[in-house]
C-alpha cells in the first residue's frame, strides 16, 4: 500500500469532492465511494499504529526485568499485552 501522509491523503479528498461535483462520467463517480473508503481506511490505520506505538511506550522493561505497567504482578517482559501485539501470544 503507498504510504499517504495526511495532507496527501487532504489533498485526495479534495478531488474526490471535486469529481463528486462535477459532471463526470458515470465510471468517474463510481470510483468516488472506493477511493474515500480508501482514504478512511488509511486514517484508520494511521489511528491505530499510534495507538499501538501508545500502549508498547507504556509496556517498557524495568531496570529488573519487568513490564513497568505490569510490574505489581511481577510479569516478566515482554509482558502478555506485548506478546499479543507481536503475535507471540502462545
């Protein structure tokens, strides 16, 4: 997927809304609903990968080997909630 900065993806937006109003061809408006869907989709993702950078900042090792979040229950790291964003969670 080509990575879209957030004023690309603002400058995107805008055609779409451009060829929404215009007076394109029938193919042109069609492409208006998926290219928006993509667009959103691209801020979603954008949304969560700082979500996820958020919650690993939290979730950091103690100078003993704990999760510093976790660290009350002694849970070694990387702790269950690093292990389930890596996939590791076995």
């Amino acid at each position: 997927m080509i990575d879209l900065t957030p004023e690309r993806r603002a400058e995107l937006r805008h055609y779409a809304e451009v060829v929404r109003s215009a007076d394109y061809e029938t193919t042109m408006l069609a492409h208006y609903g998926e290219m928006l869907a993509l667009l959103d989709a691209a801020d979603e993702r954008d949304k969560l990968a700082t979500t996820i950078k958020r919650v690993r900042a939290l979730h950091e090792r103690d100078g003993e080997g704990f999760c510093v979040v976790c660290d009350f229950y002694m849970t070694p790291h990387p702790c269950p909630t690093l292990r389930a964003l890596d996939g590791t969670d076995a």
